[in-house]
C-alpha cells in the first residue's frame, strides 16, 4: 500500500478522492490538509511516498510545495489534482509524476497510482543499494544501509551494528540519523538510532521505557522514556 496525502483547500475534493483512492484499494490515506502550511505539518508527521496535491490555494500554491519537497534526498512523489489544466508544463518542471484534471476520471487516477508505484519502487531500490563509508581492523569498508540493524554513539563517534559484526564510524550519531532518517531509521535513545524495518519485538520494562529486539541481532536496544510514544506511533502499535 501506498502511503499518500491529499492537500487542497476544498473539503469536497478531498472527501471525492479519498473515496475514489478507496475504491482503487492501492493508496492508503495517511493525512490530509487544506493549505500549503497544513501539509508541511503533515509531512513532519506522517511520511508518506506520494501528494496529491491542488495548485491554487491560499497563501502559497502547490507548485511552490512541489518545488520545496525536490530538495529533499528521497521526496515523495506528487500527483497534481486541479481545476486548471494550463499548468501541466510548470508541474513537469518541478518533476510532478502525473497531472490530473478535475473532476477526476477513475481510469486516469488509476493510471496516476500504477505510474507512482514504479517510481516508488525505484526509489526503494536507489536507497537499498546506497552504502556508507565505515572502518573495521584499520580499513575503511562499505556497508548497505539495509544491513545496519542499529547505530550506538560513543562519545563523538559511532558503532554501527549488522547482523554479522560492528563496524566504527567517525561520524557523530546525530550526523548519521540525518543521513539515515530517509532509510526508516529512528532515533530512540539519546546513545542509540534503530533500523524499524529490522524491529522483530517489543519488550516493557520498568519505568515505562522498552527493550527492542532486532532480527539477527543478540543485543537489544533501549527506548528512553520520552519517546516511547513516537516510537510506539512509528511503529503503528
């Protein structure tokens, strides 16, 4: 499934594709808002891989979020769903997947997702085979980021942990969670950055915090009490 948000500033537009997104049964709805400054917040909240998203709304206009969202390292895809068919030329311009005309046919929409999907699996892949540089025995070596189970800081420096060894990094654990962020790492400790992909059990202990499990990985992570809330959110629990 994908995950999706919906901005435009008309509630019945929203409420029509969100029924139209549900007939189609491929796109999950993780969110919706009505201005350029409500979705920014969403983004925040709810990551997602595509935005549907209208091009005339108050105070700043879709193409100007499109635009904004292309500088990040993984950005979603945008579908533009609007009224006005004149500015499919500056929607490519900020590399917009697909631009549908309202009222929305569901065929069209349909073909909307199928093409947002490829791209997504792509981008999946872009980020599967991405490798970071780290020393083990006095050599530098290069690790998928899809190995790395968990990220534990040692005063300025980190230990990266796979399923097989720990490898050292020079890297500060907040320059690694910027780096990783995009990858579905999370940050759950003030000393510890986890893969959630890998997470296999959930363990409470005493004081409200947790012990996380990892899949091919003996040593289990600590969860500070302060967010065991946004983990248990991430984590849909």
């Amino acid at each position: 499934m994908l995950k999706a948000i919906i901005v435009d500033d008309e509630v019945p537009a929203r409420s029509e594709l969100r029924y139209l997104l549900a007939e189609d049964g491929r796109v999950e709805v993780v969110a919706e808002a009505g201005s350029v400054r409500e979705a920014i917040e969403c983004l925040k909240g709810h990551p997602c891989d595509l935005v549907f998203l209208d091009i005339s709304m108050p105070e700043a206009t879709g193409l100007q979020l499109a635009d904004a969202l292309q500088h990040l390292k993984y950005p979603p895809a945008v579908v533009f769903v609007t009224a006005y068919s004149e500015y499919a030329l500056d929607a490519f311009s900020v590399n917009a997947v697909d631009y549908l005309v309202k009222p929305v046919e569901m065929e069209r929409l349909q073909q909307a997702v199928s093409r947002v999907r490829d791209v997504v699996r792509l981008q999946a892949q872009a980020q599967k085979n991405e490798r970071i540089p780290v020393e083990k025995a006095g050599k530098k070596v290069l690790i998928g980021v899809d190995s790395i189970r968990f990220v534990m800081a040692r005063d300025d420096y980190s230990y990266l942990q796979t399923d097989e060894d720990r490898f050292f990094s020079t890297s500060s654990l907040s320059q690694l969670e910027k780096k990783l962020e995009s990858h579905g790492f999370f940050r759950v400790h003030r000393g510890y950055l986890v893969n959630l992909s890998q997470v296999k059990e959930v363990e409470m202990v005493s004081g409200g915090t947790l012990l996380l499990s990892l899949d091919s990985c003996e040593e289990k992570v600590p969860v500070s009490r302060r967010r065991v809330a946004a983990l248990k959110k991430a984590l849909e629990i």
